[in-house]
C-alpha cells in the first residue's frame, strides 16, 4: 500500500505532468493559429511551417516561434 508520502508525490507528479500538457497544448494551438493567419503566403513557406507544427506538436511550435516569427515580425511587422 502505498504511504501518504508516496500518495502525495504521485499527486503531485499527476498534476505536473497535466499541467504541463494543458500549457504544451495551449502553446501549440496559439502558434499554429499565429502561422495560419499571420504568415505571408509567398510560395510554400506557410503550408510547409503549419505541417511542421502539426506533425511536431510541441517542439515544431517552439522552433516556429524562436526562429521563423521573430524573422517574420521584423521583416512584415506583424
């Protein structure tokens, strides 16, 4: 059986790992809809960017956002 220190780690550890989930989720939702409706439609770039992110969740948004928006938001301002 389990101690109410073990009961009180598994909780935690549940709560974290949601948590984390929900905030991952919401990030990526976040950064896709800024690809689809804020990225210019010059060639294949914005199809190619929305697939990474779709078939990458997580790490396919944080690449967007630390490499390609801040170079879209300095060239376009938006």
């Amino acid at each position: 059986m389990f101690d109410m220190f073990g009961m009180a780690v598994s909780f935690f550890l549940l709560i974290f790992v949601f948590g984390f989930g929900i905030i991952g989720t919401l990030f990526w939702l976040w950064m896709l809809i800024d690809c689809a409706t804020k990225e210019p439609s010059e060639g294949n770039d914005k199809l190619i960017w929305i697939i990474i992110i779709v078939f990458t969740h997580v790490l396919g948004a944080f690449v967007y956002f630390f490499i390609r928006r801040p170079k879209r938001i300095k060239e376009y301002g938006k």
